[in-house]
C-alpha cells in the first residue's frame, strides 16, 4: 500500500506546493471551505474514528465539537512538541510532507470557526520552523492561506510558534502557557482548552499526525477511513521504531499490525540476533511489556495494547534485547522525567527527586532488596495524584519493571561497579 | 540592541501575535537575543521586558525555565548529545564519553580555546538516527544524526577553522 501520511516515501517532491497540488493537495481544503458547513467538516472526522495521534487517543471528531458557538475568537494549535523518547514521526512529516500537515490545519481551522493558528514546535525544531514558515508564505501567496479564501469570507493565518526544551509543553495547556510567554506549567483542568484556551479562548489542539490525516478523510470521507485498521482504532498509524532494532525508523501500518511483524518483518529483527526482552510500546512513558509470544503477537490498537497492562500511546516503540537489565532502563527514565517535571505540583516534582535519588542507590548496589521496594513504594503513591500526566508517566515504566522483572533488581557485583549513567549496557 | 540589529525580525515575531498579547514575543526575541552570543545578557532582558510590557523578572523566569536558553557564555557552539533510552541503547552513553575524553573533557565542560562545551541533553526526537547531537550556535540549532567519535571529531576542526 502506497502511504498516506508518509506520503514524500512515494512521491519524493510532495513538499513543493506543485507537485503537492497536482497529487491533490487542497482539494480537501477547498471542498471544506467552499461547499461545506463547518459542522458537515466536523461530523465527517467524527464519523471517521480518527483518534489523536499524540497519545491520548481521544476521539479528534468529538474534541472539536466541544468548541462552543458564544466565545469568541477560536484558535487551532498544532501541537509539533514532539518530546517522548521514542517518537520522531512529526518532525519526518513535518519535513517531508509540511503541505498535506498544513492543509490539516486549516481545515481543522476551518472546522472549529478558528481564524487563527499556531504551529507549537519544540525549539530544537529550529530548521523544521524555517520550512513550516516558508510553506505558509508560499501558501499565502497561492491563495490558500490569508483573506476571503476561494472568493468566501472565510479568512485564516497559520503562525508557528518555538519552544525552547521542555517536554513538558507537549502537555496541552502547559503548551498555551508557553505560546502566551509564560513557562511552561500544565493549566488546573477544568476549564478545558476547548472552553479556555489560548489567551482565555476556545481552542483545538491536535497532534501533527492527527491533523495529517485529516485532508484524506474530508477528501475520501469517513467510510473509506474506517475501512482501514480495526474496529477500536481506524486508520493508519506512524509507528516509530527504536532501539535494539536492525532498522529502527518510521513505519506507517495499519493499526493492528502485531509487534512481531513491525520488529521482524519491518524492523529488520533485533540487534546482534539476541531475544526481545522487553518492549516499550509509549516511549519512555509506557508501561514495560514482557516480550513473550504472547505480546508479539498481540495487534498493535489501543484496546488489544492495554490487555497487555500497557497503552499504545503515540506508538513510540522501543524494543529491548536481553543484554540489558531493567533497572538500567528505568534509571535511564527517572533521570527523564526528573530532569523534566515542571515543579508546579508536589507529587510529580518530590516524587521524581526520590525515584532518581533510590534509583541511584540501585545502581551503587546499597540494599539493593528494601531500595527497590521504598522505590516500587513511592512511585505507587505518586500514581492518581498529579496535577498533569507527566507524573503518572515517571511512574509507568518504574512499577512495571520491579513487578514483572524482579531478577534485574537484585545486588550484583557488576551493577556496583559499573556505577549509573555511565554503567550502560551490562548483562 | 535587539530593535536596531534585527529590526525586521522583530517587527515580524509581534505581528505573530494579538496586539494586546505582546508577552508572547518573549520566547521568540529571547531565540534572536542569544543567537550572536550564545547567552542572553542583562541589556537584552531589559529591552525585551520592555517590548512584551512585562517585568524584568518575568524574562529571567523565562530563560531560567526553558533549557535552552542560556544566562551566562559558554562555548560559541554547544555540542548537545542526546543520551536518553533509545539513544542510549545504540550506544550514545559510550559515545559521549569517547567525545568528552578525546577533547579532554568532562561532559558538561568547554575545550580550553572556548570553542565547544559538551552537554549530555534530554531526547532530540531522533532515537533512529543515534549516536546524534545538535549544536546550539551563531546560526541556530542544527542535527547531526548517524555520528561517530571520529566523524564528530573532524566536525570540531572543521568548526575551529571557520567559527571565529
């Protein structure tokens, strides 16, 4: 199958605005503006089963149709923060393929009555910046991006928008704090951003891939997206590959795709030919899946993933081979989502401090049995209190590791010589 | 001064915004701010304070929150090797240490001629393309993916010769 979201793979020149056009491009855009009302776009997205890409899943229809009719102005953000360990499939779209990404947003805009919007990318995107900015001009001058749009009165303005290192702005409102010159601190929930959002106002914020997909549902309609992918999560999904792989990289694949063939038949099996050990499904995030048949057999959707005690999240796959120890990985995480966390609410901010802090210990090999359990121990009472997912997702991969790889937690006179950052691989 | 040497720019990043919303210009003219140095200094603060309509404090709270932005010089490129897990399960622990003992230093520190600080950095979003780091300097940030000590090593002397 020719690709939909990877589009550059098939059609190397898809991010000059000619070839993008003579392959379709604004053809969505300009049936949404000119002949359809925005609800009609909406219900259309809706009835697709499109899914946010970004993580959450939440169903991009609905979240749209939240926007209420008596506030205005609305925005539309894209969210390109593109932050988890693991994920680097925005930035190969927004690369490669910025038109059909572009042309998202703007129906998106249109969609949700948005004059507006922002393209949110982490700063290290400086250069992925420079292109979006030259697409939009280039847009701009062709007609599809500024004032009465196709002869209509619709008008829209496509802004982006540089971060400057911080996972936590792929955090949806800590995102529109960042935009609004602020730091980069998650919003207390209620009001949602679809209510209160950027600058107090309605406001969408979908991830790069999600809005991605959106010109080929309006172009090709609902039907034809369901028909791909499984019943609980259509469409198709950019599964990015990394790690102990032989050909780690972006995958687009129906959902459903099992784990065995994305790693084998795609990922080209695993470094030096050692078993799968481990997998990471949601990047640095995820739960840790035991590699067993069972779990490479297991369909890659949202429902089939959870039966694994896992989520799919945005299919930031990482795959662990059996050279490495779990308390290794996980120390590896801790110093993430430490190095991280915001520091606005107690839980998350205290306890990622203790995690690195007992994780360490670990690594010195000091008590190695009752450290790992006051470990299991703290990341349990950080679970269900934090203020933002970011704490909820330091915890993940720590409880997962200590329950179901409880060999890797035990002293070894390897492990305290080996020290902790520096330790790397050992086994 | 920010509204004299980059005067287009300036005018381009407020029109990016509701007028009335000035104080998100802050990230922006805090990127043009540090490009020439590598750090944002007191003037800078100042006059971007002054732009956006907010205080003094407001910008260093800024600067002290994102990772990026930088309060004090350091080397004129800032070589950031992203060590998180998939980058690390290729490896990028070893290689960072290779760098840092070649240039004899410790992660974190400048090479004597003030050229080059190493820095062990958090996830790039390019785990398929590791060992990887982006140099932070007068032009930007740039990646550099699918890099070995001695593929790194020649971009520094590369870099000696033409950075000034």
């Amino acid at each position: 199958m020719s690709h939909l979201l990877l589009r550059h793979r098939d059609i190397p020149d898809i991010g000059e605005i000619d070839v993008y056009k003579k392959n379709g491009g604004f053809e969505a855009f300009k049936k949404a503006v000119t002949s359809m009302k925005p609800q009609e776009v909406t219900d259309v997205v809706k009835a697709s089963g499109l899914r946010g890409r970004g993580g959450a899943g939440f169903p991009t229809g609905i979240k749209w149709g939240f926007i209420p009719g008596n506030i205005w102005p609305h925005y539309v953000v894209a969210n390109a923060d593109e932050s988890e360990p693991g994920t680097f499939k925005d930035r190969e779209i927004m690369e490669s393929n910025p038109l059909q990404f572009l042309e998202g947003v703007a129906i998106a805009a249109f969609a949700t009555g948005a004059n507006a919007a922002y393209v949110y990318l982490r700063g290290e995107f400086w250069p992925v910046a420079a292109i979006l900015d030259e697409k939009i001009a280039e847009m701009e001058k062709a007609g599809f991006l500024g004032d009465k749009l196709f002869g209509t009165d619709y008008s829209l303005r496509i802004y982006t928008h540089l971060g400057a290192g911080a996972y936590i702005c792929g955090e949806e409102t800590a995102l529109l704090e960042s935009i609004e010159g602020k730091r980069g601190q998650p919003r207390i929930r209620p009001p949602f951003p679809a209510v209160a959002g950027l600058y107090g106002k309605p406001t969408v914020v979908n991830n790069v891939e999600t809005l991605t997909n959106v010109p080929l549902i309006v172009e090709k309609g609902a039907d034809w997206y369901r028909s791909l992918g499984t019943a609980d999560s259509a469409g198709v999904k950019i599964f990015s590959l990394s790690g102990h792989v032989n050909k780690p990289g972006n995958y687009e694949l129906p959902f459903g795709t099992t784990f065995r063939e994305l790693i084998y038949t795609y990922g080209g099996g695993v470094t030096d030919g050692r078993p799968v050990k481990a997998i990471m499904s949601a990047g640095a995030s995820s739960a840790v899946i035991v590699a067993d048949d069972k779990a490479l057999d297991t369909p890659m959707d949202y429902a089939s993933v959870r039966t694994l005690g896992a989520d799919l999240g945005s299919a930031s796959v990482i795959v662990i081979n059996d050279s490495v120890d779990m308390d290794w990985v996980i120390n590896k995480t801790i110093h993430f989502f430490k190095h991280e966390s915001c520091g606005k609410c107690t839980p998350c901010r205290e306890g990622t401090y203790w995690m690195l802090h007992l994780i360490e210990r670990i690594a010195l090999g000091e008590d190695v049995k009752a450290t790992t359990e006051l470990l299991h121990a703290v990341a349990k009472q950080m679970q269900n209190k934090c203020l933002c997912p970011l704490g909820e997702f330091s915890t993940m991969a720590v409880t997962t590791a200590i329950e179901r790889f409880p060999a890797d937690f035990k002293a070894s006179s390897s492990r305290a010589k080996t020290g902790t950052i520096e330790g790397g691989k050992h086994g | 001064m920010l509204a004299e040497k980059y005067p287009n720019e300036v005018k381009k990043i407020l029109a990016k915004y509701p007028p009335e919303r000035k104080q998100s210009a802050v990230m922006p003219l805090l990127h043009l701010a540090q490009l020439e140095a590598g750090f944002v200094d007191r003037h800078a603060v100042v006059e971007i304070a002054g732009i956006c309509g907010i205080t003094e404090t407001d910008v260093a709270e800024i600067i002290g929150f994102y990772t990026l932005y930088h309060d004090a010089p350091e080397g004129k490129l800032r070589l950031q090797v992203c060590t998180d897990i998939s980058c690390a399960l290729r490896g990028a622990d070893e290689f960072l240490a290779k760098v840092c003992e070649r240039l004899g230093i410790q992660p974190g520190g400048t090479t004597p001629d003030g050229l080059v600080t190493v820095e062990a950095v958090m996830c790039l979003a390019a785990c398929d393309k590791a060992p990887m780091f982006q140099v932070q300097g007068p032009d930007g940030i740039a990646y550099h993916e699918n890099m070995t000590v001695d593929k790194t090593m020649e971009f520094i002397e590369t870099a000696r010769k033409e950075v000034k």
